[in-house]
C-alpha cells in the first residue's frame, strides 16, 4: 500500500531524501586515508561497467556512515557478482568483500577479486575431504577482517552466505556478529574508536536485465548490546550453558542476538515480504498514488529511482502497520488493489497513462518526437553505429546464450554471467576484429583501398591511410567501446521519442474502459490517503528511526 504525502514532502510530492543522490559521481577517500592504485582502477573498472550495464544508479543517505573507526557493510545478496559491483562503484573508501572460496579459483575473476581485496568464505557445502577445512578458513576470515576493522577499515558481508532470487532476505549466518564481537574487544584492548555495522540495502529494477536501475541505500548503524562480561549483556540459556560452558556460552548468546536483530535489519533495508506477488503489488501501488499526488501537484516529470524506493519503504511500512493493526481492512485493501492491477494488466496498462490520456501529446510534441528520431538515427547509421555494431554487437550476443546455459542452475547469477561474459569476450573480439578492420581501411593491398564507403569514410579515409594499418589496429581498439557507449546514448533518445509516439497511439485505442479505470484508480487512490495522512512514515520530517532490530511498522504512530 502506497501512502499519500505528508505535510513534510517536498513541493514535488516524491519522498525527501536525506542526501542528494550522487548522480554519477561517486565519492572515492575516506578523508586521511587514501586508497591505492589497484583498488582505484579496480572500482574505475566497476563502475564503467555499471554506467554500461544500467541506465541509472545511485547512493542516498551515505552520511549514515560513521567517519571514525572502522565499517562492516551488512547487505543482502539478491545480484549475485552484481552486487559488489555495485557496491564498490558507490560506497567511499576502500572495501574488503567477503566472497564464496570457489570464485577465486575461477580464471579472471579470480584475479580480479583478488586486486579488489575480497576475502575467501567457506560454507559447510564446501568442506572437502580434510572436514574443517572450511571452519579453519573461515576462522582465519573472521580474525583478518577484525584486525581489518580495527585499523580503521571497511569491509563488506552478505549475511546470507547465499545469493538467491527470493523475496526476502534468507537466514543470517552469525559470521558478522562474530567479526563485531572479535574486532570490538580489539578494539577497546588497543584504544581506538569501535567499529560499527552498517546495514545497506541493494535494490534493482531487475538486476539480470540490460540498461535497468540499481540503487544502494545507506541505513542507521547498528546499536550493539553489552559485551558478554558486561551487566546487561544478552543472558546465554541453559543449554547453551550446559553444552559449551559459560564463558563460551556468554559469546554465543551476544552473537545470536546480534543475528537476530541484523535480521530485522535486512528486512528493513531490503523492503522484504512474504512473496514476490506482494512485492510487486507494492510498488504497483506506490506508482499509483506517486502519479495520483504527482498530477495534483502539477508535477510532470517522473520520479527517480531513489525516490521510487524510498516511497516504496514508506508503503511497505504503512501496509505492514495496518496488517498488524487491522487484518480485516489490509485484506479488503489488497483485495482491491489486486483487482485493479489485474485489470490495468489485461489491457496493458500503467498507472499514469489514465492521467496521460488528458494530456495526451500533441502535434507539437509528435513533431519533435518525429525530429528526434530522425537525429539520433542520422548519427546511428554512421560511423557511431556501424563501429558499435561491428566492435560489440557480436559477443553481446554470444554472451547472453553462455550466460542463460552457465546460470541454470543458479539463476541469481544470470545478470552476473552475462556481464563476466562480455567482460571476457569483448576484449578479445576488440583484438581480433581490430587487425582486419584496419588492414582494409588503410592497407595497400585491400579490396576497399578505392571504394567511396558509406558515412564519414570518405571524409577521414586520406588521414587512414597515412598511417601504418598495424598501429591503426591498436588505435582502433579502444574506440569499439566509445563508439558502443555513444550507440547507447544515441538509442536511449530515439527511444524516448518513439516512447512519445507509442503513447499516442495507445492512449487513442477503442476497447479500453479508460472511464471505469480511472474512477477505480481515483477511489483507491483516496482511499489510501484516508488510511495515510494519519501516520508518521519513513521520510517525514517527524519520523524517528526505529532502534536496531525494529522494523520501520513497528515505529509507525498515528498523529496527533
């Protein structure tokens, strides 16, 4: 369920968020401690891929991150390898991951991995023929990445232990409550500023999808409970007592609880629920009332994806309040919503091209449409496309088959093989492609030596042949990945503008109850901000955030 806006929203209707996004530009030092080369050109590599692989991505509310002592990420896995990409390519300062022990043995990624400072997990599937083979490496993790935290650093670890394609996030291994508690002690014996764990949320339009969105999300750092030899600390039961003794015991029931609550976390900072059918219910229903209160505003441009999250926290919180709180209502709600996005997908339908329809495009609009398109395709079918589809077209569709085949029996990692994929095969296209290409663009001997080429060729072909076509291969190679972003440039426009085509033909198709689903889509929408205007909900400016293993309904409060 979507909430309506509050008296604290901005004048746009969209959620505030609590830092601009970082639109690109990412921050890399943590101040005083500069990063080395190899990571540098590890996470410059990250994030060209990300600017490849999605169309937007994003940071908020990094100034949630502690600027003393050192950092523990805590993130769900939904991305696979995608997920530290993303990671490295948004959050400051230098990460160390903690990565599954067979990937460092795969060839590439390996190394890669490995100039990216990740550290080897072990689970129990693992443990080969020597049985504590893994619980040794794993030990031996946990102690590097606590000396790691205390000397101030920042690491990343996914709780889970798994990458998977569920709708919430899976059991939380107790290995982070075991670093928190090793590094603390370390920590407090050595002097230095505590380390604390910071729960992140990854959300993805679709992370396994060329060109979708992606979006990192900074939480609250986690309040850690009293040490095990303090007063207060959790209290340890009798078996746990009995089996292991008490000072063992003691550690064991201040980690189980920690765990416990990083649960409650990454349900919070990942929006979990119960099936992917509500998922997608919900953010149907932000996108109804986003539009509903958008057209009320005046606002016409579309929210981002930042903004899109963030309502959809707030509709999470909401829906999940009025559950607890009122079962029978929640039941009809969704009962209704249901229906209405069932109806909206029988005729193919989003929610704003109801309110589009009154402001359909006009001639004006088409005509720039039409202009756009003729622009964009002008320069598509010169050099820039031609070079994009000479230099990349071919492995991109090499990759996909490979990645679908490699991933079907670990579907999570389909986005992740793909982009392993091109990333091994373009290089080696680029190298093979270039020799030929420019043995008949500038050698002495080639057939096309006196042919008037298509394009600009005609125009640079004198300045090609002066230059030797062995170097004019090496010259070549890098331009097949310039030439492949300004395609992708190029086609986002035309795409746009036939967007714009497309919307108004359909907004003037027969056989569609544009009546009936208005009003339904009016109703719901006050009915929901009946149910909203009340509550206190995440990106109000009178909202508090919930202390750590609380969960965002938990907090909600009726105001006064």
């Amino acid at each position: 369920m979507n909430i309506p806006p509050s008296p604290s929203e901005n004048s746009a209707g969209e959620l505030p968020i609590a830092s601009d996004t970082m639109s690109g530009v990412m921050a890399d030092d943590v101040e005083g401690t500069p990063t080395p080369f190899p990571y540098r050109a590890v996470r410059w590599l990250c994030r060209e891929i990300c600017e490849t692989w999605f169309r937007e991505h994003d940071i908020v509310d990094e100034e949630w991150i502690p600027e003393e002592g050192g950092v523990l990420y805590a993130a769900w896995h939904p991305g696979s390898l995608i997920d530290p990409l993303l990671m490295l390519s948004t959050l400051p300062g230098q990460l160390t991951f903690v990565a599954k022990h067979t990937l460092f043995a795969i060839p590439v990624l390996g190394q890669f991995m490995r100039a990216a400072g990740a550290k080897p997990a072990y689970r129990a599937s693992d443990k080969g023929a020597d049985g504590d083979a893994g619980s040794k490496g794993n030990s031996g993790m946990i102690d590097a990445l606590a000396e790691i935290l205390v000397e101030q650093g920042r690491c990343a670890i996914y709780p889970e232990g798994i990458s998977h394609l569920m709708s919430r996030p899976q059991k939380m291994k107790t290995g982070p409550a075991r670093i928190m508690l090793l590094a603390i002690r370390q920590a407090r014996a050595a002097g230095v500023d505590e380390p604390r764990m910071v729960p992140v949320g990854l959300h993805y339009s679709d992370a396994n999808r060329f060109r979708e969105r992606a979006l990192v999300t900074v939480h609250p750092p986690m309040e850690m409970p009293p040490l095990p030899e303090e007063e207060g600390s959790p209290v340890p039961s009798t078996e746990l007592i009995e089996e292991f003794g008490a000072e063992v015991a003691a550690d064991r029931a201040w980690v189980l609880a920690v765990t416990d609550a990083l649960s409650v976390e990454m349900e919070r900072s990942s929006l979990g629920l119960d099936t992917w059918e509500d998922r997608k219910l919900l953010w149907r229903t932000r996108g109804l009332i986003s539009v509903h209160r958008n057209r009320a505003l005046g606002r016409t441009s579309r929210a981002t994806y930042a903004e899109a999250v963030l309502g959809a926290r707030r509709t999470r919180a909401a829906w999940l309040h009025l559950l607890e709180n009122d079962p029978e209502k929640a039941g009809e709600l969704r009962t209704k919503m249901a229906a209405h996005a069932e109806k909206m997908k029988e005729h193919d339908l989003d929610e704003h091209e109801l309110y589009d329809r009154d402001s359909r495009p006009g001639p004006a609009d088409l005509g720039l449409a039409v202009l756009q398109i003729i622009w964009s395709w002008m320069w598509m079918f010169g050099l820039i496309t031609w070079g994009a589809l000479l230099g990349s077209y071919p492995p991109y569709r090499i990759s996909g088959p490979l990645a679908i085949h490699s991933a079907k029996d670990e579907l999570a990692g389909l986005g992740s093989k793909k982009i392993a994929a091109g990333f091994v095969l373009l290089p080696l296209w680029w190298i093979l492609v270039s020799f030929p290409v420019a043995f008949l663009l500038a050698g002495d001997t080639s057939p096309l030596y006196n042919l008037k080429l298509y394009g600009l060729l005609p125009l640079v072909q004198p300045y090609l042949v002066q230059i030797p076509w062995l170097l004019l291969a090496f010259i070549l190679m890098p331009l097949w990945a310039v030439a492949a972003r300004l395609h992708l440039l190029l086609w986002r426009r035309s795409m746009l503008a036939l967007n714009t085509l497309k919307l108004w033909a359909r907004l003037r198709r027969g056989g569609v109850p544009w009546d009936e689903l208005a009003e339904s889509q009016r109703e719901l929408a006050e009915l929901l901000v009946s149910i909203g205007d009340p509550l206190i909900l995440p990106g109000d400016k009178d909202w508090t955030p919930p202390p750590t293993g609380v969960d965002d309904f938990e907090v909600v409060r009726v105001r006064s």
